[in-house]
C-alpha cells in the first residue's frame, strides 16, 4: 500500500481545463485571424485580385502598324513595304532543335551567322509558343524545299512580313537613309508603347528624320489566353494607324542622270529648286544598296563596304568638306563691289603673280604667264587667280568674312537633312581661338581664291548659288514637300534676303558667270557644245596636297588620290533660273572636262528630259 502513489486528481483536472481553454482560446485566435485575412482579401482586395486574375485570361497584344511610303516629286516610289518570307521555328512544338537546324541545314542554305543570331534571338524570347526567325529573306526555291519537307519538320514554318524595301536603292540612299532593327540603345530612347510591336526604325537620312510621322500608330488585340499564354480567341480589336506617306522634292530623275554622268567618279551632286528651296538632287558617288541593311547586313558585307577605299558609306554631298576654290569668286565678286574695293571698269595687269610689299613669295596664278588686262568680267570669265589676290588684300577679311556668311557658309541652313556638316568659314577671330595665331595679309590671300582655311560642303555650294541665282532671295533647303498629303508649315530657320547696294550687280555677275562658258576664253567653254539652254556657271580646283611655289603642277607626277578636286556650280536657265547645282569632283583636276559636264547632264534632264 505504501508503494502506491497519492494523485490530486481536482488538480490534474484543473490544469487540464486550463490548458484546453488556453488551446482553445489560441486556436480561436487563429481562426479569427485566418477568417479576417479571407475577408480581406475577398471584400477589400477582391477587386485587385480580380483584375489580375483577368489579367492572366485576357491579355493586349500589339499591332504594328505599316510605315508610311516615302515618294518623289514626281511619284516614284522611293521606299515601300513589301512582303518577306522567312523561316521561323516553335520551340514548345520542337523536340530537339540541334537536330532541327541540323535537317534545316541538307534543305537550305542556313549560314553560321544565321544561326547565331536565331540562337539569340531564341534566348531573348520569353514565350515558347511564338514563333523565332530562324532565316530572313527566302527565295521561291527555298520556300518550296521548307514546305514540301515540313511532314519532317514539326515547329518549322514559313512566315511573310512586311519589311521596307527601297526600288531606286544605290541612287537614292544618301538622301533617303534606311531603316534597320531596333538596337539596344535605340529601345531605351524609343517610346515603349509605340513601338511594343516594331522591329524597325530609321538610321539615317528622311527615314530617321521623319521616324515619328512615317512609323505610324501602334493598334492592339484584346485576347484571351490559356495558363500557357496562347492565343483563345480575339475578343476586341483596335487597328494601327498607318504611318504618312511622305512626298520629296527630291527628283529621281536627276538622281539616276546624276548616277550615270558620275560613273567612275569619287564625288558628289546637289541640285536645288530656285523658286523653293527644295533638294532637287542629293547624290554621293559610289553608294550601296540600302536593303542589305533593313534586315541585318552579315559582317562580311559591311567589312567590305567599311574598308572601301572610296568610302561608299561616306555622304560626300553633306559631309565632304573641300576647299571651294574658284567657285567661290562669285561670291568674292560681289563682297569686293560691295566693299568699293572694285568697279566693273576697273583693270589690273596680270603677269602670272601676286606679291605683298615686304613679303619675298609669289602668289601664283593657275596660268603661269598671266591674263594681261583684266577686269572683273574678264577675271570671272577666265578665272584670274591674280585679280582675286589683289581685290581680296584690298577688301580685307572683316568684310569678306560677314558677306559670304550672307549666303550661308559656315553653318548648317539645311531643315530636314540629318547630319549635315557647317563647313567652315574662317575669319581673325577663329584662327585666334582655334589656331591661336593672329591672321596673316597671306591668309587673305588665300581666301581669294577660295582656299586656306575655308571649308564647303556642296550642299552649302548649291545653297549659295541657289541664293545668288534668286537675286539674294533666301529660301532654306529642305526636302520633304507634303507629309500626309498636306505641306506643312514649319518654322525653318532662314536668313535675311540679300540685298546689294546696287541691284544691277546681279544681273551683271550673272553674265560674267555665263562668259565662263560662252566666252571665247571661259573656263567651261567645251560645254557649250549642244548646250540648248543658258546656262551661267563658275569652275573651280582645290588643292588636296601643297606645290612648292618654284614647282609646277604636275598631274602625271602626283598619285591618283593627290590631284587636285574639281568643282562646277552652275544656275539655269540664266533669264530666269530654277535650277542650282554644285558637284564635286574628288581628284577630277578639270571642273571644265569632269565636273562641268555632269553638271550639265543633270540640268539638262530637269530642263528638258520631261519634254523628251
């Protein structure tokens, strides 16, 4: 009896009953808490929850839209949107794809490139179900061994897109510029929402100056989807908006006469409507076709359009910076009138030279054993280095320099064409601050005759004989003419019309510009020949390496790439001009044998070639 334990029965009860309320109590509480977080999510989140459980059902796909046509002025479709086919693969529906490509490879030429940039087009895309670019750009023969092997082929197909194309290709890249896939950097900058469904946008030329209004407005589909993200049904639909056919004053008539007068030939044309201001003709020889860039150009291809000694990629008709030379008197002409420095009557002798007091070199003439008399007719005409020598000395800088900015050398007047270059237009104050030296009686010398410092595109070349051709009426270039079927109206930065103390000046430098090829001893006087308009125009040569003043040029002595660049800028018809031109002429030594005559080609087929 001893051996048995005494137990407190009431106590054990009592703390049984203790803890079982305290269980009970505890698992209230969580039941409480367990039914507030199901109120609230079903009473106060119930809408947010809704929305993303619809979310994952319905889903907004985007549109693209089709990028605006780009037209010349008189209709000829520059760039358009033409059907491509390429190869595409389904990685959810392709068992094993080494093995795919592998088949692919014994069907059609898939090439390491190719297959590089599917693999990573393939890893950037987040979908299984959407189909991946395995090849662009299939030929009917391609096509046809794809389809009639696709029973072997599981997850293959061939799809068509839209992808831009440019007809007129090498003749028109340098104004019109391509469109090519969107890169990383470019995605940051582009609006997001616009271009969701967008794989192309312009880099270069009109095409990415007027990239917003020519891509258009993103549409989208409301559809539904399963868990795995496909395609139920469309539920809702809002179309894009095309993007704005775009018309050019461009004219590509002139741009293939320009392309055939410069075959052979490193340089550039442009041609401007008088009347308008508007780009007639922006050519840069040799070019390259635009459509291997829009849907990826291999590394072979660019390499070899990179390495190109003659530079196809470079625009040479807003980038190439050349000394003007001679095309620049009669500009010069009119600063010397109207500084007084000069009269029409007024007379030098010219010996084949020039030389300042107290300065032992000989500025020499292009004719070594000079004009004899000449005025400011005849040293137009003839183009006397040695008359512009002495006027200019006489006229200094501080009054060349602000008149010749007058026609817009020295800065970009151009509206709507990317990248163009300012040239350069020196004075004291410039080489003060770039070259940090005073400005020498030489350096104005040089100026003279459009060389020194003095740098030119030819579009600014084409600007300013534009302007002197319209008697000083500024009209600022540009190329778009309509956007969307309406011109639109924007402010263009302009510069003050030309005014000239005496108005008959004009009339007069026109018909010593037109002695240049009508004069018995005019510069361009081999272009009269057939010649069935007038036409008043200034040759001129720009030095590309330094001759020793004892020395004579010596073309047969000099490299290729050393001689000297050619230069014609040219108006027409003289009583009543509506064309401008400048061409250059890259080691073309003659302006009168290489660069004249293109100039002609190209102004004769906008005068006459619409009567022909």
């Amino acid at each position: 009896m001893w051996g048995n334990s005494f137990r407190d029965r009431m106590a054990e009860e009592r703390l049984f009953r203790s803890r079982a309320i305290f269980m009970t109590i505890f698992i209230f509480a969580l039941l409480c808490v367990l039914g507030g977080r199901i109120a609230f999510l079903q009473i106060v989140e119930h809408q947010k929850y809704q929305d993303l459980s619809e979310n994952n059902r319905i889903q907004l796909r985007p549109i693209p839209p089709t990028r605006g046509l780009i037209y010349d002025r008189n209709g000829i479709l520059l760039a358009e949107n033409v059907p491509s086919y390429s190869l595409t693969l389904v990685k959810e529906r392709v068992d094993d794809i080494d093995e795919t490509l592998a088949y692919l490879r014994t069907l059609i030429d898939i090439t390491e490139r190719d297959e590089e940039q599917f693999r990573k087009r393939l890893k950037s895309s987040r979908r299984p179900y959407e189909p991946v670019v395995v090849k662009y750009k299939l030929d009917e023969e391609q096509i046809a061994q794809v389809m009639v092997n696709r029973f072997y082929l599981p997850g293959i197909d061939v799809e068509a897109r839209l992808v831009r194309h440019y007809p007129e290709a090498e003749t028109s890249v340098h104004a019109l510029g391509y469109v090519g896939r969107i890169n990383e950097k470019e995605a940051q900058r582009l609006d997001k929402k616009q271009y969701s469904a967008t794989k192309h946008v312009g880099k270069l030329g009109i095409e990415r100056r007027y990239e917003s209004e020519l891509h258009g407005q993103v549409g989208y589909q409301k559809v539904e989807t399963n868990a795995r993200g496909r395609i139920l049904q469309v539920i809702e639909q809002v179309d894009p908006i095309p993007g704005k056919d775009l018309v050019l004053h461009l004219d590509q008539r002139l741009q293939q006469a320009a392309a055939k007068a410069m075959n052979g030939y490193r340089g550039a044309v442009v041609a401007i409507d008088v009347a308008t201001g508007g780009v007639l003709t922006q050519y840069s020889n040799p070019s390259y076709d635009p459509n291997s860039f829009v849907t990826g150009i291999s590394h072979k291809e660019y390499s070899g359009l990179r390495n190109n000694p003659d530079l196809p990629l470079f625009n040479r008709a807003i980038r190439g910076q050349y000394p003007p030379g001679s095309t620049l008197k009669p500009f010069l002409g009119l600063a010397f009138l109207e500084a007084n420095t000069v009269t029409w009557q007024d007379e030098i002798e010219d010996e084949g030279w020039y030389q300042l007091e107290n300065d032992e070199r000989f500025y020499r003439d292009w004719k070594r054993k000079g004009h004899g008399k000449v005025d400011l007719h005849d040293a137009m005409m003839e183009s006397c280095d040695t008359y512009f020598y002495d006027a200019a000395f006489r006229t200094t800088v501080d009054k060349i320099s602000p008149f010749l900015a007058k026609f817009g050398f020295g800065r970009n007047m151009t509206h709507d064409v990317p990248n163009a270059l300012s040239g350069l237009l020196p004075d004291r104050e410039w080489k003060k601050k770039k070259r940090r030296r005073s400005w020498y009686a030489g350096d104005t010398l040089n100026l003279g005759i459009g060389q020194g410092f003095m740098l030119t595109t030819p579009m600014q070349l084409a600007t300013a004989t534009a302007a002197l051709a319209a008697k000083g009426e500024w009209h600022t270039p540009r190329l778009m003419e309509t956007l969307g079927g309406k011109a639109i109206e924007e402010e263009v930065k302009s510069l003050d019309n030309i005014v000239l103390k005496d108005p008959t000046d004009w009339d007069k430098m026109f018909k010593s510009m037109e002695a240049v090829i009508t004069g018995p001893r005019g510069t361009a006087r081999a272009l009269r020949r057939n010649l069935t308009f007038t036409m008043a125009g200034k040759t001129g040569t720009a030095q590309v390496v330094s001759i020793a003043q004892h020395e004579e040029y010596d073309s047969e002595a000099l490299a290729e790439r050393n001689r000297d660049h050619a230069l014609f800028v040219a108006f027409a018809p003289v009583e009543n001009p509506s064309i401008a031109i400048a061409v250059i002429v890259e080691n073309g030594e003659s302006a009168g044998r290489t660069a004249g005559p293109i100039a002609k080609a190209v102004m004769q087929e906008y005068l006459l070639g619409a009567q022909g």
